[in-house]
C-alpha cells in the first residue's frame, strides 16, 4: 500500500518536522519519506484544506460491552466507530460480563480484535469480575496483555482494597485506574447537587461525592508509592488536589471526558436521559476549571468514556435511565468544538496521543522518516455532522448526532491499513 498524503501540517512535538507544512510517503505501513514536496505514483493521495497529520490517537477509556452485552455494542462495531473518530488505539474498560478479570478474557478480548486497523488494549479487572471483594489475578493479566487495571464503572470503594490493589501493581511498575465516585455518596443521586438540580426537583450528587474519593486514593497513593490515573475528573476541587500531588512527585495522572468540557448540569433542564452520565455534568465553574486543567497539563489526556446503550435503556423515566453517552465518534470534534478558543491544536494532540503512550507504557509513535506509520489524519477547517445512518456504533446514545461540529477526522493508517472517512 502506498499513501501520498500533499501538504499537510505536522503536529506532533517530538518530531523535527513539528508544525511545517510537507508531503509524507507512506510505503508498506512505513513512512519512506517527508519532504516539502514530493513526487511519487501512489494511488492513494490524501489532500485537504487545513490537512494535519498526528501520531495516532489514544483513547484510554472506553467500553464495547462484549462480551456479554453485544446488544449495546461489539467489538466489532466499537472498532469501527474508533477508526471514524480518528483512534488508532483504545483501552478498554473491563465491565463486560465476565468481566475482564482472568487471562482467558483479556486473550479473548485480543484475538477478537486482531489484525484490526485499531489496536485495542484491555484494562483488566482490579477485583475479581468488578466485585469490589477480592483482587483479581492483575499479574497474570499483565503477562497476557492487560495493559491498566481497574474496576471501571465500578470504583473500588473499600479503602484497604485499593491499598493492596496500588501495592500489588508496584510489582510490575503498573497503574491503576480510578473513576472518581464514592458510590455511597452518590447513591440515590441523578445528577450534580446545585441550583439546577433544586430547581429541577432532583435528587442531587455531590461534589463531596467525587472529591472525597480522589483525596482517599492520593492519600493511598502517597502511602504505597504507586501509580494511579484518576478518569473522568469532573470538579475543580478534585483537579486542584490533583494538581498540588503532582507539584508534591506522586505519580498520579488523570483524564477528561468530552463531554464534561462541553456540557454543564444546565443541559439537564429539559430531563433529557442523553445527559445522565457519571461522574455527572458539573457546573460552569467547573467547566471552565476542567479547560484550564487541560491547557496547562494538569489534565493529561482524553477519554471518551464512550458507554453506548441499547434504545430502551435510554428511553425511559429519568430516574431509570442507564448513565453515559456512546460519544466516541464524536470526540475530536467535540473538542475542537469546545475548546478551538481557549487551547492550540499542538496540546489537543498531546492529550490524545503522547500523553497516553507515555503513561500506560504504550509504543511511542512519531512523524518522522523511517518510522512505522501510526497516524491520524484530520483537518481542523471545515465542520462534520455525525448522522445516525454513517455511524460505525450500533448504539445511538449520542446527544451530538446530527448537529454540525467544528473539525473533521479524514482517517487513520495503522498496522499497514488505511481508513478513510466517506
């Protein structure tokens, strides 16, 4: 296969050829050549207005219920929908029934992916199928190709558990991811305690709900000495503490959702399901705070959180509502959308491709010539909108379906193979 991609802007920092503008060769999956232009007779030429190429995107959290619950989404149809949204790698949450708890899962999960444009990297179980009773085999997942641990949707919520799961991982230098919600804290709780929530009648989640959480596993943190990535931060207070443990060396890291830098709890006033996530949708104020955080680092990197959902699970009272959005497909242009005013294209692309390799241990990837072509391309002129009909998700759990964004995913070419977007 040969690629002949015409005056596209590099954006990846640790390359040489960072922000010029060139012609890159792509040859049976390797980059042969970068240059300010090039001649060749591939039959694949890939130009647009304001085209870029990165190294290819990482999703670190998302989840495609299979097996058990192919019903919302396979791995199938998960693949499809990461290779439209511009990801070349995806982790994988853990919360499928069984749960990816044992190495055969894990093997399971990597042979029905295999040979994908889209590589895909289990998070296994922190506990024993996402119980929260007793610690899973982490050690023999790891060998097998586990590449986090954690018990995803599921927080660990016994504080001696997390311990022994923080201290068993420092064996292998491994990290353990946290979503930040103590669940008896939220109990009962449809959406963010405020004004909204108060006017709307609801029964509230408070922010102590998340922040409570994240000072209890940095205290383990700073205790054992070990690795933790706190996923879909939500609240200012909880990026704050986040921030001053990293000032303090602890080896913590954390993440974002699309949709928390899009959306706030006033999206909830017309009682619409689609909104019903978790960690839920914050305020303005934490927004905003959410933006900054990803601006100056404190927010390493993106994940999608994509949680698709069968029709019926959504279609429902309020209060009976499954949480989450299947939002992957959506990413890139939620973001660009949201954050074109506040952050340079340049730091998008770290969050969503250095940062992630970097903490998970994941092959580093660089524009340069000679290397292995794992790319995204992608243009941040222009605008897309996702229809209900092109979309590579099953489930349609996707407030953003139908409405016009800001950017547009041309494609990715990874392990040999090119997707381009229609």
């Amino acid at each position: 296969m040969q690629v002949h991609i015409r005056k596209a802007r590099v954006i990846d920092p640790q390359s040489a050829f960072h922000d010029k503008v060139v012609d890159l060769l792509v040859e049976d999956g390797i980059i042969k050549n970068i240059a300010a232009a090039i001649t060749s007779k591939a039959k694949i030429v890939i130009e647009a207005k304001g085209l870029c190429v990165s190294p290819g995107w990482v999703d670190v959290f998302a989840d495609y219920r299979e097996p058990g619950f192919e019903h919302k989404e396979t791995i199938h149809s998960g693949l499809a929908a990461a290779a439209a949204a511009g990801f070349t790698d995806v982790m994988l949450a853990p919360n499928t029934q069984p749960a990816l708890s044992t190495k055969s899962i894990i093997q399971f999960i990597l042979q029905k992916a295999n040979g994908n444009i889209v590589v895909l990297y289990p998070i296994g179980a922190a506990t024993q199928n996402t119980e929260g009773k007793d610690l899973a085999e982490m050690l023999d997942m790891r060998a097998n190709g586990a590449v986090a641990f954690s018990d995803g949707w599921k927080p660990v919520q016994q504080g001696n558990l997390m311990m022994k799961a923080m201290e068993y991982v420092k064996a292998f230098h491994g990290t353990i991811i946290q979503m930040p919600v103590d669940a008896s804290l939220a109990s009962g709780g449809l959406m963010n305690e405020g004004i909204v929530s108060t006017g709307l009648g609801m029964a509230g989640i408070p922010a102590l709900a998340e922040t409570i959480m994240v000072h209890r596993d940095i205290e383990l943190l700073r205790y054992t000495g070990s690795k933790l990535h706190i996923t879909g931060v939500s609240t200012a207070e909880s990026l704050e503490m986040i921030r001053k443990a990293k000032t303090e060396g602890l080896a913590i890291t954390c993440s974002v959702t699309p949709y928390h830098l899009a959306f706030t709890d006033e999206s909830l006033t017309g009682y619409d399901s689609a909104y019903k996530v978790s960690p839920p949708l914050r305020t303005e104020a934490d927004r905003m705070a959410l933006i900054a955080g990803l601006k100056d680092g404190t927010i390493d990197c993106i994940a999608s959180h994509h949680r698709p959902h069968e029709w019926d699970a959504k279609a429902k009272e309020f209060e009976y509502a499954a949480d989450g959005m299947a939002v992957q497909e959506s990413t890139f242009n939620i973001l660009w959308d949201t954050l074109k005013e506040y952050i340079y294209i340049d730091r998008l692309v770290e969050a969503m491709t250095i940062m992630p390799r970097v903490i998970f241990g994941l092959a580093p990837q660089e524009i340069t010539k000679g290397s292995k072509a794992s790319m995204t391309i992608f243009t941040t002129s222009g605008n897309s909108t996702l229809s209900a009909e092109n979309a590579g998700s099953i489930s349609r759990n996707n407030p953003f379906i139908g409405k016009k964004l800001n950017g547009k995913v041309l494609g990715i070419i990874n392990n040999n193979q090119l997707h381009l977007n229609k």
